[in-house]
C-alpha cells in the first residue's frame, strides 16, 4: 500500500514519494459516518496511525519486490 499520489496526508507523515507500506490493520471507527481508517508501517522507525484508507492505494505484488 502506498499513499496515493498528491495527498496531503503522505506530506503530514512525512512519507516519502512512492514508498511503499505494510497494511497493519483496517477498521472503521464506531461513530456513524466516520471513514474506514488504516494504520500502515513503512518502516521500523514510521508508522501511520489511523489515517484514512481513502489517502491510499494498493499496490499490485509485482510492484513489492
């Protein structure tokens, strides 16, 4: 999974372009409405804590290796 390109929360994170991340859980908050949300490890030392699942893309297996 990656941040799609132009959003405003990878520059938040501080996330660089086009890296890409492990899916650590997704879920959606318990008030009506609310977007799903996802928490995403790029590194060891970089993990995206809820965020919304709509800032990101899924990548293909090809393009993690």
């Amino acid at each position: 999974m990656k941040f799609k390109d132009g959003s405003k929360a990878r520059a938040n994170w501080r996330v660089s372009d086009g890296m890409a991340g492990m899916v650590l859980a997704r879920y959606r908050p318990p008030q009506d409405g609310q977007p799903e949300r996802v928490d995403v490890v790029f590194t060891e030392n970089l993990t995206v804590w809820g965020e919304r699942a709509s800032e990101f893309e899924i990548l293909p297996p090809e393009k993690l290796q």
